[in-house]
C-alpha cells in the first residue's frame, strides 16, 4: 500500500486552554517537492509552548496558523527527495515543517546534521531551538558573570534545563523553579543546579533562602506568581530575560502587572527576545559548543516522549498544563 502523509489540522481556535476538538487529524497524499524544495520525513516532531499562539489570532509576531491548516513545528527526520543542491536522499536533517509525517520545505531553514552526535531527539532539544533559545538569551541578554545568583523558572523544561547549566558553566550561583518535587530533586541533582524551589509550595520562603543576597538575572519562563515574587528581589543593574510567560498563554484577560518603577529606581534591564530574530543564523556556533559540552559531561538533559502522531494534541494540552517533564517530543512512526 501507497504510505500515506499524516498531518494534525487546527480545526478551530481554542478559548482558554486548548481541548481535543480543537484540532483534527487527517491523511493525504504524500506531497512532491516543487524546484527548489526538499521532501523531509519527520521521524521527531517537537512540541512547544508558542503553540499555542499560532492557535490564535491575537496580534503576535507570528502569523497564526489558518483554520483548516497543518500545526506549525520542528521536526528533524531525514531527506527522501532533494531539488535543492547540497541535500541528497538520506541525509539526516533539523528543520522539516509542521505537525506532520513529510513536509516540503525550503533549504534556508533546513540544518544537516551528523546523526553521530547526538540522538536524533536532542536535535529537537537541548540541540535544537530551545537549547539555541537559552544560549542566544543568556549571551545576549542575561551575560551571566561568575559568583552571580541565577533564578531559571520551569527548570526542568526545554528551556530552562540549558539556561540553568550554561548559567552554571559561567561560574553562577542557579536557583531553579520547578513544579513539584520529584521535578525539584532532578534539577538539583542531576542537573547541578544549586537549589529549586517548588511553586506549588511557599514561593517567597523558598526564595528567603536560596536568593538571600537577591537575584542579578532572571530566566522568566512562566510569568504569573513566580514573576511577582521575583521581581521585587531584583539587584540593582539585574537583567530579566524575558523569554516567555507559559502561565498566563490560556488566560482571557490581561493580569494585573508589576509596578515597573523599580526597572528606573534599579536601573533593571528588562528585555524579551524571540529565538528566530537573530538565532538561527548563529546555529552551527550554538551547536558546535553545545556538543563540546556533550561531550566533556558538562550538560545534561531528559526528554518526555510521546509515541505516535495521533497523541500530539493531548500531549501539548498537557505541556500548557505542566505535566511535560523535559523537552516534550514525538516520536512519529
Ligand atoms: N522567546 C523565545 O524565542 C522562546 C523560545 C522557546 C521557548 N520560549 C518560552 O520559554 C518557556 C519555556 O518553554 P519550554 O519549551 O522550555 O517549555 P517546557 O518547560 O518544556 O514546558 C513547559 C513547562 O512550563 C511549566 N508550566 C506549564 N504551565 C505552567 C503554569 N501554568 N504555571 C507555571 N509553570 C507552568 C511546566 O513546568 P513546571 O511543572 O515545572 O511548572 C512545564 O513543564 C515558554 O514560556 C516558552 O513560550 C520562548
């Protein structure tokens, strides 16, 4: 029998959290690369938390994805057919589009990469755009210097697992925050961070005794609670990277937000970022120093895989609900 592509479809716009009946799953035809193009078959889609912003039409700096369209992704998976030079059949690749089994996709965002490096997986992660998220944001914005105090929120996720242990490398003192205890124990001792504090505890004693002397730069990850707690223990000269504010992607209303007189009285340094702005074309640096540290035992990173393409919509419902523990990947049959 003719192998078939499988793609998820967003059926119609979620409000609040999303719900299965918000996205559909359907075969078509596998599709042929036009001039130019190159046919990947994913074998790891990823699943992210900014996508639950494509889901929606909310002004944004991304277009959303149309109603009755494929759910924008990474995956990584190797070349079938090739109209583009320097891509052949085999090849292993970062960079295949959408919740789907093959895709058509322009070299420009397309990475070969050596599948001896690393787990295919890990392309998708720690190697992929949220490890590139955590070194771009720490480099550009958070310039940790040693002897610093680091506060990483969601520690254990895609993102902050990287930030936490650059931060680390860089000679930091690394308080992670994490749901949970068993999230909590893996960030602090498989990770290396020094501490982590449990949100679903009490935030501000946690914070009483891990950030005594206050906190010169925040990873903001989730915003909410953790983000009111924080900001007020801010140090004079301190820079928020403000990468994302997973808590607050399924409210309806704007939350009340700081008193942003502190960010004068401080001189604070408050800048977001987003990875595709200027990452991508710095990926092959992140990578190469990112594999050293692979390899030198220096970084350390857990996965949360899913099975099958049919389970994506549940698993990136629970992502937005915390029950991922490490990056959230697919594995497609
Ligand atoms: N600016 C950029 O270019 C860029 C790029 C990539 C990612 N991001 C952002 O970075 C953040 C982390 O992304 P990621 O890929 O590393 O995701 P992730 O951490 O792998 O998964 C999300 C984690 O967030 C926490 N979380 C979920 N809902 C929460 C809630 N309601 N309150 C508090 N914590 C909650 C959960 O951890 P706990 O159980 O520990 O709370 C969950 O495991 C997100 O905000 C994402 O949008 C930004």
């Amino acid at each position: 029998m003719a192998e078939t592509n499988l793609q998820v479809l967003l059926r119609r716009r979620p409000v609040g959290a999303p719900v299965p009946e918000d996205f559909e799953i359907v075969e078509t035809p596998v599709p042929t690369p036009g001039p130019g193009e190159v046919l990947v078959r994913a074998r790891f889609l990823s699943l992210d938390p900014y996508m639950r912003g494509r889901m929606s039409e909310a002004k944004s700096y991304a277009q959303p994805v149309p109603l009755g369209g494929v759910m924008e992704g990474q995956t990584a998976g190797e070349v079938v057919a090739s109209n583009a030079p320097g891509f052949a059949p085999g090849d292993t690749v970062l960079g295949g589009s959408g919740w789907q089994r093959f895709s058509c996709v322009t070299p420009a965002r397309l990475f070969k990469i050596d599948p001896g490096e690393a787990p295919l997986s890990a392309s998708l992660g720690v190697l992929g755009m949220p490890g590139l998220t955590a070194w771009v944001g720490l480099e550009d914005i958070g310039t940790p210097k040693a002897g610093e105090t680091v506060v990483v929120s969601a520690a254990s996720g895609a993102v902050g697992q990287v930030a936490g242990q650059i931060a680390k490398i860089r000679g930091c003192t690394v308080v992670g925050v994490a749901g949970g205890e068993k999230k909590c124990r893996f960030v602090t001792e498989e990770l290396g961070f020094d501490a982590c504090i449990d949100h679903r505890g009490d935030l501000r004693a946690g914070f009483d005794v891990h950030c005594p002397g206050g906190i010169d730069v925040y990873w903001e990850n989730v915003g909410g609670d953790v983000q009111r707690e924080v900001f007020p223990r801010m140090n004079d000269f301190g820079r928020m990277v403000m990468c994302g504010m997973i808590a607050e992607y399924n409210d309806t209303q704007v939350r009340p937000g700081p008193n942003l007189m502190a960010v004068v009285r401080k001189r604070l340094r408050i800048q977001g970022f987003i990875v595709s702005d200027n990452g991508w074309p710095r990926y092959p640096q992140f990578r190469r120093e990112m594999v050293g540290w692979m390899k030198e035992g220096r970084m350390q990173w857990r996965e949360d895989v899913v099975d099958g393409l049919r389970r994506a919509p549940e698993a990136f419902i629970g992502l937005l609900k915390g029950e991922n523990f490490g990056k959230l990947v697919v594995r497609i049959g």
